[in-house]
C-alpha cells in the first residue's frame, strides 16, 4: 500500500519482537491509520446500486438517513453514524449491525455505538410481522438507557429513509463529516490514555 514505510520488523513471531521492532510497526500503524475515512467511503460506495428489492438502493437509504439527521440538527457524529449504519451489508448478510458496530465503535459515544449496533432489531419493528418474526423482539431491551434513543433513531432516520422523491445530499457532502470523527478514536485497545493514537 502506498505510504507505507519501507522499513520493517525483523522477528519470526512476536514473543521475540523488541521495542525497536514496534517503534517500526508503530509508526506504520499511524500512517495506515490515516487512510481509514478513505477505505471506509470506498467500502460504503459499494452500496451503490444494491437495492436488494428495497425502493432505492442501499448507498441513497445510507445518504438519505445521514441527511436526515443533519437536517433534523444532529451532531456530526450522530450523521456520521447514520451514514455507516448499514455499511456491514456487503459482508455482514446475517449481522450486518454488527460490522458498522464494531467499525464505528472507537469513535463514538456509548449511546450512539448501542444504537448502531442494535439498530438491526430495532427497525424490525417496522417489518418482522411480515416475515415471520416477532416485530416486538426489541422489548427484550426495554429497560435499556438507550432504548428510547435507538427507537427513535429507527422512526426519524431509518425506517422512513425509502423515499424514491427524498432529495439527500450527495456523498461528498459528508465525506468531511467522516474524515474528521474517523481520525478521532474516543476508545481503542490501542489508544494509550489520554493521547492520541493516530497522531
């Protein structure tokens, strides 16, 4: 990958890598962290043109979700996630919610890491009854702090984002937006604390 450094680690398994070896693979790590927004927005072009037998196809319900959002006054992080809420489609058919979950969960909130990730039970409110499934399966969170929260996110910017005559922002519009909380991890096992891991 190009911006990688050419320099490399010398140790055939990691038991006998040195301080050195990581000061290498460290700096490495904060090069291709860089990269992270533009491998994302690639990944969540992918949607272009799947609809999947919905009205529109999955990158303008991702574009109209985040635009509502942003219009409704939400927090660029909030938009943010709505965008990505879905980019786990491609490769997760079973658990789609929780790809964007984990892909999303250094850089948000606990409330807006909760909502994506059960973002996909949530919206089966609005459609389980008609394949089998008990719509009310998110009762079983009823008690959550963020219960109300998702519930409300599914209602204003998910399950009402099929519209065929919906004018949304195009992609880059919030392609900044992205840039800017995907070069911000809040949470990472490889975050020390309080300092910034991809500086």
């Amino acid at each position: 990958m190009s911006g990688l450094r050419e320099e490399k680690a010398d140790f055939s398994e990691m038991a006998a890598a040195t301080a050195d070896d990581y000061v290498i693979i460290s700096d490495n790590f904060r090069d291709y962290s860089k990269g992270l927004a533009d491998r994302v927005l690639d990944h969540l072009r992918l949607l272009d043109g799947d609809f999947g037998g919905f009205p529109i196809d999955r990158l303008q319900h991702s574009l109209q979700s985040a635009t509502r959002a942003h219009r409704d006054g939400r927090s660029e992080e909030y938009v943010v996630m709505a965008l990505l809420h879905d980019i786990g489609d491609t490769l997760g058919t079973y658990n789609h919610a929780d790809i964007a979950a984990s892909i999303l969960q250094p850089f948000l909130s606990d409330e807006l890491h909760w909502i994506v990730k059960h973002h996909g039970v949530f919206q089966g409110y609005y459609f389980f009854q008609h394949i089998g499934l008990d719509r009310n399966m998110r009762d079983r969170f009823k008690d959550h702090p963020y219960f109300d929260a998702c519930a409300e996110f599914c209602a204003k910017y998910d399950q009402n984002a099929f519209d065929k005559e919906y004018q949304s922002e195009p992609l880059s519009f919030f392609e900044p937006m992205v840039r800017r909380v995907l070069t911000r991890p809040k949470q990472s096992i490889y975050k020390a604390k309080d300092s910034e891991l991809a500086s």
